[in-house]
C-alpha cells in the first residue's frame, strides 16, 4: 500500500503546522508506544505519519489501527534514510516553509513537554534549522543495558557544556524546520552539499543524523537542543553494541571524510577534537595497558597506593553524576572498574570502525 494524501478521504497536510514522522522496521511491538507519546502532547501534532520500512510483522496494522497514517515500502534498500526520503519527497512540497516536522525512531517515547520545548527553542533562535532532543536510556535489567543508561545520562553534561548546542541531532527525536529541509535537498543539488540521494538525507554513510547535522550546520543554520527527553531502547546484547558504536563511530569519520575542510573553522574544531579525542584514548588505552602490567607485576601494593586517591576522586565524580538514577547505577559507578571496562569495550570498538575507515571498509546499515 503506498501513500495517499487524501487517505481517508482527508488531506492530511491540509495546511497543518506539525508533523511527525516515524519509520519503523518490524516494530509492531513498541510503534504503539510510541504513538501514545506522540498524542500525550502538550502540543499537539497534526498528523503521525508511520514509514512501515521492509517489514515482515503488523507495524503497518498496528499503526492503522491507533489513528496514524501509514507509508509502506516493501523494496527500500537505502534503510533509514531511504525511508525518510521517501516519505519527504511527498510531504515537503506540502509543507510551508515555517512548519515542523518531527521525525523519530520507532523504539522511542518523548516526554510530554518535547514539542513544545523544541518549538520554544526555535522561536528563542531565529537561526535554528533543527531542535534536538536529548536522548536517554530506557530502564533495563541488564548490566550492560545499565552501563549504556548511565551513558547516555552523562550525555546532557557535555550538551550543557556546549552550550545547548547538537553535536548531533539525534534520531531519537528532532524537531526540523521545514525551510532547512528545503535548503539541504537544494544545497545537495547545487553542490555545496556532498549529495550521494539528490534528496534530504545522505544514503551512502552509515550515520544520516550526524550527516543531516553537518549539512544543515554548513547551510549557516544552528542546531540548538532543547533540555528535554526522549527515551530509547539501549543495546543489552553485546553483539548489537557492537554493530551499533562501530557504525557510529565508522559512519561519523565517513561523514567527516565527505564535507572535509568544508565545514567552517569551529565545526571542524568541534568535530576533530571528538575523533582525536577518540583516537588519543586508544593509543593512550594500549600505553596505560603495557605500563600497568608491567607495574602490577613488579609490585600490587604500590601501584594501589599510588592510584588511591585519584580513584576515590573519580568514585566520587561517577557516583555523583548518576545519583538520580537510582541505587544499581550509584553502586556501577562507585565501583569504577565496570564502567572503566565498558570504556575500554568502547574504545576497542572505536577502533574497529578506525581501521575499517582507514581500509575503506563499509559495513552494513544496523537496525539497532
């Protein structure tokens, strides 16, 4: 079934001012969920709009069903961002320059206030293209579901930090102006955009939202974050982490790689400094490694005593950090080493997805 605007009978545009756009693989389970979010509102959207993307379960019916309107593709090889094309071809040129369109991964739910945070942040920057949410972990029983919670918790420091500003316009929920849409899909056809689709968002990197970042923020746009929450599943399976940080941290260097010295002096400062930071803390992972067998051989005693009280210090800084995240993230943190082993993992799959860059080495696009 593909996509009419008159669905139902009714022009589903119809000169509305918010629309939210969902694609979805095979999430029949939670695409209610997040539908219910969407409607709990304090600013209501005008449409939900479902992209039912490859799928072989009831997300189309389910989404039916509870009042959304549905996009089925059934032959989409371009995945995620294949999917959003395809539906924003159709609603774009609908749309009015000064209207919204959220768009949101299917395993999220918003808080209630998010639009309506996102659209007070547009009208406090006039210069804002998209609105960011921040994303959090959802509740998990897990160890490794726990650590990524605690992760992603952290995440709003460095969002404060930099000054409520994107270092990527997450997919879990992000608010984009229309008119900045429309500037994407033309810069890619004149040019001043790499342009791998002819459309909105790149289909050849393994990361659309980082990618649709760097073009907007090259476009002269800001992209702000509103100090507000969407919740997301968390990878409790450490073969999905995997896939998911190498195509991360693989796709951000290939997006890197595209727009180059493009990007104005204080983007490329902000983005480099995250992959040297990166590749610093695996070269420095391999060093400390060495130094620290090589002392724990010689003498254990001493090297506790040495690292006592910077340890205790860090106890204290991680502990504090997740406080309001309950008595099994305090405990996580105090101990240090569960989340200094999980750094490492990360670091490790950091470097996956280096080498991979480095021998051209494409993987596949994960739903993750």
């Amino acid at each position: 079934m593909f996509f009419d605007f008159n669905y139902g009978g009714v022009d589903i545009l119809g000169g509305k001012k918010v629309i939210a756009l969902i694609p979805a693989r095979n999430e029949a389970e939670s695409i209610l969920g997040t539908i219910e979010s969407i409607r709990r509102q304090t600013m209501p959207v005008d449409k939900i709009i479902v992209i039912a993307n490859n799928c072989t379960d009831e997300t189309a019916e389910v989404s039916l069903k509870h009042g959304a309107c549905v996009i089925e593709m059934l032959e989409n090889k371009r995945m995620k961002a294949g999917a959003l094309n395809y539906a924003l071809e159709k609603i774009v040129p609908e749309l009015n320059d000064d209207d919204y369109i959220l768009i949101m991964d299917a395993d999220t739910t918003l808080a209630n206030n998010l639009i309506e945070k996102c659209i007070e942040s547009f009208n406090k920057n006039p210069r804002a293209g998209a609105v960011s949410s921040i994303f959090t972990g959802r509740a998990c029983k897990s160890l490794l579901g726990t650590l990524q919670v605690m992760e992603f918790w952290r995440y709003r420091r460095q969002i404060i930090r930099n000054g409520y500003r994107a270092f990527v316009l997450t997919g879990t929920a992000s608010v984009f102006k229309v008119k900045a849409l429309k500037d994407v899909k033309k810069g890619r056809l004149n040019g001043s955009l790499p342009n791998y689709s002819n459309s909105y968002y790149d289909v050849y990197g393994r990361t659309e939202d980082n990618e649709i970042t760097l073009a907007i923020l090259k476009l002269g746009y800001d992209c702000p974050v509103a100090d507000v929450f969407s919740q997301t599943d968390v990878m409790e399976d450490i073969n999905k982490l995997i896939k998911q940080r190498e195509r991360w941290y693989n796709g951000a260097l290939i997006n890197l790689k595209s727009y180059g010295r493009s990007l104005p002096w204080y983007m490329r400062f902000v983005y480099w400094r995250q992959q040297i930071g990166l590749i610093l803390s695996l070269i420095f992972l391999l060093m400390i490694t060495s130094v620290f067998i090589i002392g724990f051989a010689f003498n254990v005693l001493q090297v506790t005593s040495v690292w006592l009280i910077p340890l205790s210090i860090l106890a204290i800084e991680r502990t504090s950090t997740v406080w309001s995240l309950g008595w099994k993230p305090r405990i996580i943190a105090a101990t240090i080493i569960i989340e200094q082993i999980y750094s490492v993992i990360l670091i490790l799959i950091f470097g996956l997805g280096l080498i991979n860059f480095i021998v051209n080495k494409k993987g596949s696009w994960y739903t993750t």
